[in-house]
C-alpha cells in the first residue's frame, strides 16, 4: 500500500498543473524510478524531500514567470 505522502503530493502536483514527469526532472530522477515511489512499489527515504523540493522549484519558476507576464 502507498504511503500517505505519495497520495498528497500526487494531489499537489496535479493541483499546481505540473505532470509527474516534470517533477521528475525537476528532481534530477528517472520517471520510471519516480513512478515506482509512488506506486508503492519501491521505496526510498529522501524520496519525498527531493520530489518536495523540485515542485516547490517548478511552483516558483511558474510564478516568477506568471509575474514577468503581468
């Protein structure tokens, strides 16, 4: 069974219009390996800090970049 985390930050994700994949690449890891994390079926302690982190990136490019727009 999946952790709490991967179902909260899947939502999050989603929610801030980002796919896995970006997230992935953001975080510097192969979306295959990501996709096992998340699925359960593989698991990794500094997971969830490093996927954390790369959405948090993506969020604040997206909002720099919805600012330089205005």
């Amino acid at each position: 069974m999946p952790a709490q985390w991967t179902g909260n930050l899947i939502g999050e994700i989603h929610n801030a219009g980002f796919t896995i994949k970006a997230v992935a690449h953001q975080a510097k890891l192969h979306e295959k390996y990501v996709s096992q994390l998340l699925n359960a079926d593989r698991e990794a302690p500094v997971a969830e800090e490093k996927l954390r982190k790369a959405l948090d990136e993506l969020i604040k490019e997206k909002e720099e970049d919805n600012e330089r727009l205005a």
